[in-house]
C-alpha cells in the first residue's frame, strides 16, 4: 500500500505543470495503474482460491459408512413406532368404543387420537431449535423413555381422561421429539444420497402402518387389552381344565365302583 501511494503522489505531482508549460497526455498504462491491477487480480485469486477449499471434516458429509446406515436404521425403527401407530391408531379406538368408552359417542372418542396426531405434528416446531442445540441423544432417550411408558399405562386406562392425558397429551409430546429428531439427524450425516435416506426412513411409517394393525386385533381378540384381562382369561381356561380333569376322576371312580361290583 505504500508503494502505491508514493506512486500515486508521483504521478499526480508530475501531471501538475506551470500556467505557462505545455500539458501532454498521460499515459493510459501508468506505473500506479498497473500495480493496483495486479492487487485487484492477487486479491480475486486469493478469493477463488478460498472458495474452492475442500470442507474441513466438520462440515463433511460421511454419505455412507456404517455409521451411518445405522442411523437411517435407527430413523427407520422410530418412523415405524411413530407414525405407524398413528396411521393405526382406528383399532384401538374401534375397540374403545366397543369395551371401555362404549357410553361415549364415536366423535367424543375420536378426540384421543386426534390429539395424539396434532401435537406430534405441532410440537415439531418447538423440538427442533432443541435438537439444533443439544443434538439427538437426550431427546431420543427421553423420549424413547417416555414413549415407551406411555404405551404401557395405556393398558391401565378405564376412563375418558385417563386415554386422553396418556395417549392424547403424554403420547403426543413423546411422539413429536422422536419423529422430529428421526427424521432432522439425516440431513446431518447425508447429501448426496439425502433423498435415498429420507425414503428409506419414511418407509418405516408404512411398515408400522401395515403391522400394528395385523399385531393389534388377534391380539385384542385372544388375550384383552391389559394384563388382568389376560390373568382372567388364563384363570378361566384353568378353571375349564380343572373341571374337565374332575369329571374324568369321576368317571374313572364310577367305573372302578362298577368294576367293583361285578367283581
């Protein structure tokens, strides 16, 4: 910079002449002129040079790796808890309808799980700035956690509130962190195959779609909707085998007494 401006100075100092001197032009390549051209061009190529870095490993993208693949496993298993019992949620309220909520109307109970869908779809807004700042570790096990607990309390429910609190509100908060977090840790370890990850994700939402139902009702047929049904249900058949085994001894007393006798 100094050069250039003793350059400068030179230049403007020899272009200022007496009233009575004869001006001549300058010349259009001045030695000023020629400097500042080739800062101008040192400086683009700096810029270039910069831009065409390669990232630095904390903004790579790994785009495979086993690592990876486990996370759009991870994503896949969460999407088909997730969104598939949201996509099946229809059986357990037919079955509500028909056992524990059957004073209710069809609307009052489609309240539940319409709950249960608009707060995991809404809260996804406010879990994200979470997961922008912590990551998706806590989140996941918190909520994994309390997913988890949900589901099983919901096998304790008897009343209208008790479905709606569990399933509805607790249900619903659990479900938006998971899937929130699910799908958002994707765009963090691919690029290039972002769109193969984000489809082979979501199809874990049709799988559980496709299974909790095919799970659910044999499974509400044959064993109940919570562990006393099921411990009734085995006491009964015990019952059955206890009086069908009581009737054989009978028998066999009966035909011993005949034997008996004719002996």
């Amino acid at each position: 910079m100094t050069t250039t401006t003793i350059a400068i100075e030179t230049v403007e100092s020899a272009s200022v002449t007496s009233p009575h001197s004869t001006t001549t032009p300058t010349s259009p390549t001045s030695p000023s002129t020629t400097h500042t051209h080739s800062l101008e061009l040192h400086a683009l190529a700096t810029l270039d040079h910069h831009s065409q870095a390669p990232p630095s490993a904390a903004t790579a993208f790994p785009d495979g790796g086993l690592h990876a693949w486990l996370v759009v496993l991870g994503a896949f298993s969460i999407l088909g808890c997730t969104f598939g019992l949201m996509t099946s949620v229809g059986v357990l309220q037919s079955y509500w309808a028909q056992n524990q909520l059957a004073h209710y109307t069809d609307s009052q109970i489609g309240w539940i799980p319409s709950v249960f869908v608009f707060l995991s779809l809404l809260l996804g807004v406010q879990f994200g700035p979470l997961f922008d700042r912590y990551g998706p570790r806590w989140i996941n096990l918190i909520a994994s956690a309390g997913y988890v607990v949900c589901l099983v309390l919901l096998a304790e429910c008897t009343q209208y509130w008790q479905f709606m609190m569990t399933l509805g509100v607790w249900g619903g908060v659990c479900c938006a962190a998971l899937s929130t977090t699910g799908l958002a840790v994707l765009s963090h370890w691919f690029r290039m195959r972002r769109g193969l990850a984000n489809g082979i994700a979501m199809a874990g939402s049709s799988c559980g779609g496709v299974a909790f139902p095919l799970i659910l009702r044999p499974a509400l047929d044959q064993l109940g909707w919570n562990r006393e049904s099921i411990d009734q249900r085995a006491l009964a058949a015990g019952k059955e085998k206890r009086c069908d085994g009581s009737e054989m001894l009978e028998g066999l007393e009966i035909g011993m007494g005949c034997r008996g006798n004719i002996l």
